[in-house]
C-alpha cells in the first residue's frame, strides 16, 4: 500500500527508521525505529502481510548497533541499549531505550542470541536488579536505591528479559506476585512505591508487561 510505501522510504541504509537532522544529515533513531516497525506490524496484520526479510535484516544489524560496545563512560557502558540524543537522560540512563530496542526485536522475530549475553552481564555488572526488593531499577542513576520498590522498572526491564529469553537468572515468579500485589491494592500502575502520580505511561508498560506475561489473567474483573 501506499501507506506502507511512505514508511518504508525512512528505512536508511543503517537499517533503522528516522526523520532527524543532525549536520544537514537525516538520521535514524531508536525511537522511529520502534514506532515505524510497530506500525508496519499493525498495517502486516490487517493485510494479512509480512515484513520482508531483506528489512528485518537491515533493522536487526540497527539494533545491534545500538547495544553499546563502549569501555569508557559517559559512553554508554557495555551492553545496555542507547540512542543518538544531546540528552544523555534518554540516550541511554532511561531504560525506555532498553525497553523499544527489545520490542523492535521481538516484533521481527530476530534471533537473540547475539544480544542476550551482554545484555545480562549490563544488568549484573551495574546491579540493575535489586534482590532485596525484587525489582529492576528504571534508570541507570536510581542503581542502589535500597528499600524503593521501582514498579516502572520492572515493567521495562522486565520485558527485556522476557524477551532476549533471560527470565531463568532470576526469582521471575517472586517477582510476578509482587507486580500483581501492588496492581490489586491501587488498581493501577505506579512509579515507584511512594509515588501518588498517575503517569500514562507507566500505565501502558504496566499493562503491556502484565498481558504479555500473562499475569493479566490473573487479576480480577473488578481491578
């Protein structure tokens, strides 16, 4: 369709999907990549379609290109998911970066094998999981944070390592009861445990862990 025609001409020769400018140059984003493959998967499922193995190709050696290699920070330190921002927040120390790079490569089927090994020595080398609270952290900085139950985290790293296949190395079904106790208390997702605020968001990875998961069967109808 012609639909799909204009989303496929902001593939780049990178093998991602990108409308920003940076010294007269159009790039590719993490973010585009994300929203142009889940909008290519939306439109392949209406028409009955796939995307094309030459594309998936391009967008998986993308992603593989954005799993930091670096040695050195303020470099994005090995294994973690990054973008091309001038804010280092959500270049790499947000986790949402971690989170669409995952769904970019569950939506294309990729084979994993190649990103689950650094991905879980990012997470154990920089203690993004916390065992005392049984949560993954929601950025880089809130590592340590001891006693802080981090919903949000749990909600992106979570699905990170459901989806690169990694859920063996940790106490998952300790971890599932304790994302579906705090849903049943508050009948929505928080941030993190003394937050009151409502964000939207957290609402969508919240419900989006839960059903890909399969937790959301587990709530009742009146949650």
């Amino acid at each position: 369709t012609a639909w799909k025609t204009e989303i496929l001409a902001n593939n780049h020769a990178d093998g991602g999907f990108g409308t920003r400018i940076k010294n007269e140059e159009i790039q590719s984003t993490v973010v585009e990549t994300y929203f142009a493959v889940a909008c290519l998967q939306e439109l392949n499922r209406a028409l009955n379609e796939i995307i094309s193995t030459p594309y998936i190709v391009k967008i998986q050696t993308f992603v593989e290109n954005h799993q930091s290699a670096f040695t050195t920070m303020p470099n994005p330190v090995p294994g973690c998911f990054y973008e091309y921002s001038d804010y280092t927040s959500r270049g790499w120390l947000d986790f949402q970066i971690d989170w669409m790079a995952c769904q970019i490569l569950e939506m294309i089927q990729a084979d994993i094998a190649g990103f689950k090994t650094d991905f879980l020595n990012f997470l154990t080398t920089w203690e993004i999981y916390l065992p005392q609270d049984q949560c993954f952290v929601p950025t880089f900085n809130d590592r340590g944070s001891a006693g802080k139950y981090f919903y949000s985290g749990t909600y992106l790293i979570g699905d990170c390592i459901r989806i690169l296949d990694l859920e063996a190395n940790y106490p998952i079904t300790n971890i599932h009861e304790k994302v579906v106790d705090q849903f049943a208390k508050g009948s929505y997702f928080q941030g993190i445990n003394i937050s009151t605020e409502r964000d939207l968001s957290i609402q969508f990875f919240g419900a989006h862990y839960l059903n890909r998961t399969g937790l959301i069967t587990t709530l009742s109808e009146a949650n």
